[in-house]
C-alpha cells in the first residue's frame, strides 16, 4: 500500500483570532497564497470565539480595536459586544478569501523544527504537516487559569471557567460564587447578579474601576462612515490619540495620581455604603495591576443578594467554600473569572528549536523574543502577540498590524534572496530585552506595590510595551543585520513524494 504523501505549505498560519486572520490578509495581499491556517475549533473567531460569557464585551472602542485595513461602518456601539466582534473576524475571513485555507478541527499537539530538512514538523490531531514557516497565532489570553483550590474535586456543584462558560446551566435562583476579579468578572457579575438567588464574589485584591463611555452608535453616523470612510478614519485617529495620552500616567506615578483621585470619587459615588467601599478601594497604584472598565460593576456589588468576601478561600466542601476566617458559604455553582495562563503559555511545551529545546525549556519561566515575534534557536518562528506586546492603555490589535508589518518585511527578504532559514541573532535578542526591562523601570508595573499577571515567575515584566505604540511600530522593523540568514540546503530525495498546496491546486 502505498503512504499517503504528507502535506507541505510554506506557511502555517496557528489560530483564527485577530493575530491569525490578520497574518493570512496580509500574506494573501503580498502575493503569499501557499498557506494554511490550523484551528483546532470548528469555526473562526479565537478569543472572541470562546469567550462568549454574559456580558462579553470590549474595553477598548471598536472604532480602535479592528484592523486599519479592514474598517468596519456597522458597529452597534463604541464598545462593541463579543457577537458583532465575533462576526466582525468571520465577516474578515469570508471576504479576503480564507476560508479555503483554514483547517478547522486540527489542534496544533506538537511543532518540531528539523534542522537538515530546514522545515517544522507539525503534529495536528488530525495528522501531520511540514511547513517551510511557522506563525503562532494562539494569543495570550487562549487557556484559562483555575486555581487548584484545596477540595476542589469534592464540590458537588457546578463548576466553569468564564472562557468555557456553560450556557446550558441555568443560574436563576441558584446560589453562586465568582472566584476572581478581573476584566471578565467585571462584565459578567453584572449580567448575572439579577438572575441569582445569592452572588458571593470571592475578591483577592480590589481593582481600580473606570466609567466606560459608551453608547450607540446613530443610524446617521454609520451611513456617515459608508459613505465618507475618511470620517470613521479621523474618529479613529482621535481615539487613538486620547489613548495614547494615557501612556504618561503609566510611566510617570505621580501624574497617574490624578487620575486615582477622579475614580476614588466614582467609587465613593457608586458605593454609598462604607464598609463595602473599603473593600473596594485599591491599596496600589492604578496600572500596576489591569484597569478595569465599568458602569455597571460598583452599582451591582451594592445590591442585597451580593455579598463581597475578601477571606482567603481555605477549602472547598461538596456545597461549600469554607473562607479562613471560618466562614461557611453555602453555593450551588463556582464560576472562575480568574484568568489566563499568559507567562507560562502552553503552547510553550509543545514548540521545540533547532537542538530540541522546547520554548518553555528556554524561557524558563521568563518569556523573551526579539521585538515579541522572533526567538533565538528557533528559525522561521513568528510569535504574534509573544512576549512584551500586551498593553495597558489601548488596542492590540496595533501591536498586531506592527509586527505583521516585521514579518512580511522578513518574508519578502528570504524570497527575494532564496534564504531558507532566518532567526534572530541572540546579541539582538538580548539587546532588545535589555532596552524592555530599562524602560520599565519606574513605571507603575514595576513600582505600583501589587502583583500582578504582568510580571513572571524570576520578577520580570514579560507581558506589556513599556511605551507608547507608535515607538513600538518604529523599532519593530525588519533590519537583516539582527538576523542570522542561511541559505537552503540541497533538496533531499526524502522530499520525493510530498506535494504542496498550490502543487495540488494544479
């Protein structure tokens, strides 16, 4: 019998959220078309795809968060809800033509590079690939965290993750606890509290909460934007700016002291009892830890079947979550709004370079890339959203569109050339992280007096830009002298038998 010949592309493209549809836009526009895109879901829309919790929504304008290159006149609101985000990535996928590439259902389990063969040996569920490129499009925020709770498996309850939110459980006259306080659990409380019998939201350290400004979008500005884009250009343009502003609060404290003082009057005017205003007012400076964005979190915490616990949890029972103060809170169902594992990514364990180091083996613990898309040791590897590309203050997605604009530049140069392998020289690397952790000093994330998901395991800031986009997008430019380029290796008689995609499509 004959085998089956595996398959060969010159990109493999891992994840269908913004980082992975925007890659494939991008390579379609520059001519690359012998692609795929690996989703291990059966449709498109990553984050925003499983995250799909009451009250789902954006915390940056939507007006901002969407690509430059792909304006969207429709949205319902400034800040757009997850399902018109969600159709917003499907709209992008079915009208630049990549549906075709995508190969749903196929979970990326293992990618190995091969140094004489000069490709990535890509194990999916569904089988295996070679591909000449990687780019990882998996995201920060795509494998929820849960705490190993002492008990845990004794609880006879329901329990879920706000990632993996189970629509099917009714959570009317139940008694529910949230463990965990940040961005998802401040839009879904609120969703939830008026449904429940009891809420026990189970609060380790009190966030800083900001007003959204939201509102609808009017029928005479959308048919503004189809018919002038140019306005919904400017509108972006002004948002952007606004928020860029906030970057001076983040790396100079003191300014960011007024800012504290504006929203210790919207806590004091949305909690009018004392007692429970002290359990929500922060003891650290704001942006040490995520802002959150809400108009409707403080209001519901005050209504009488909320009750805020701020007792560390000591155990878990079959009905019940026994705090350390000896407190015995009876409850139905356990939601985790706790977050995602984003310094010690998964993924990590399962990507392996040229000496068969995985990531994970090489950060140990602290994430490093050459501006947050190429690592030493790991040739033709693209990370989009890797290390230091989070922010505090404004859209990712710029962050992507910069790197995008790396990538391709680096792309073009290895065609152009007939280089089969680039990856960054370890000096360039090193330099460049080095120039991260001098700008981060000072700054609200390193001085604010919290912990947070921002810095990993060794003390280090490995998450965010220390800065403002726009100087990211200046320095995150392909300069070939910070790369080591090697040129390709003798086609191997091993390769007889393999096809590519365009190949096929002949």
């Amino acid at each position: 019998m004959t085998e089956s010949p595996i398959q060969h592309v010159e990109i493999a493209i891992c994840g269908t959220g913004f980082s992975g549809i925007g890659a494939a836009i991008r390579l379609r526009q520059a001519g690359f078309v012998d692609f795929v895109l690996l989703e291990r879901a059966d449709e498109v829309g990553g984050t925003w795809r499983d995250n799909s919790y009451p009250g789902c929504a954006c915390d940056v304008e939507s007006r901002l968060y969407s690509f430059s290159f792909a304006p969207n006149p429709h949205w319902s609101r400034a800040f757009s809800p997850q399902a018109e985000i969600l159709e917003y990535l499907r709209r992008c996928a079915a009208d630049y033509g990549l549906l075709p590439h995508v190969r749903f259902g196929q979970e990326v389990t293992d990618a190995a590079w091969n140094e004489h063969e000069q490709r990535w040996h890509i194990q999916t569920s569904k089988g295996e690939l070679t591909a000449e490129v990687l780019i990882g499009g998996m995201g920060a925020l795509s494998e929820p965290s849960t705490p190993a709770l002492p008990g845990l498996a004794s609880f006879k309850g329901k329990v879920f993750h706000s990632a993996r939110w189970d629509h099917k459980y009714a959570l009317e006259g139940k008694r529910v606890a949230c463990i965990g306080t940040g961005a998802s659990a401040i839009q879904f409380v609120p969703a939830i509290q008026p449904l429940v019998q009891k809420l026990s939201l189970f609060q380790r350290t009190p966030a800083w909460v900001m007003p959204r400004d939201d509102g609808p979008v009017s029928p005479r500005a959308k048919a503004l934007f189809r018919a002038l884009p140019l306005t919904q250009k400017l509108m972006r343009a002004a948002t952007y700016a606004r928020r860029e502003a906030l970057v001076l609060a983040f790396r100079h404290p003191a300014v960011m002291r007024r800012v504290e003082r504006s929203l210790l009057r919207y806590l004091e005017d949305s909690v009018p009892d004392p007692v429970l205003r002290k359990k929500l007012t922060p003891t650290f400076r704001m942006g040490c830890k995520r802002v959150l964005i809400s108009n409707e979190y403080l209001p519901a915490l005050t209504q009488p079947n909320v009750d805020v616990v701020t007792s560390a949890i000591r155990e878990l029972r079959a009905h019940a979550i026994i705090t350390a103060d000896g407190q015995e809170h009876e409850v139905d169902a356990i939601i985790f709004g706790t977050g995602f594992q984003v310094t010690e990514a998964p993924f990590a364990h399962h990507l392996r370079g040229r000496d068969g180091h995985t990531l994970h083996d090489v950060w140990q613990g602290s994430p490093k890339a050459h501006y947050g898309t190429t690592v030493a040791g790991f040739p033709n590897l693209f990370l989009m959203l890797g290390p230091n590309t989070g922010l505090g203050h404004t859209s990712v997605v710029l962050m992507i569109e910069s790197q995008l604009q790396l990538v391709l530049a680096a792309l073009k140069h290895r065609r152009k050339h007939g280089y089969a392998t680039l990856e960054p020289r370890a000096e360039a690397q090193a330099r460049y992280n080095r120039a991260i952790a001098q700008q981060t000093q000072g700054t609200v994330w390193t001085s604010g007096g919290c912990a947070s998901w921002y810095i990993d395991q060794t003390g280090r800031n490995s998450t965010l830009w220390p800065s403002f986009t726009f100087s990211f997008r200046r320095r995150c430019r392909y300069r070939p002298a910070e790369y080591v380029l090697k040129p390709r290796a003798a086609q191997m008689s091993h390769w007889q038998g393999r096809e590519t995609v365009a190949q096929r499509a002949r």
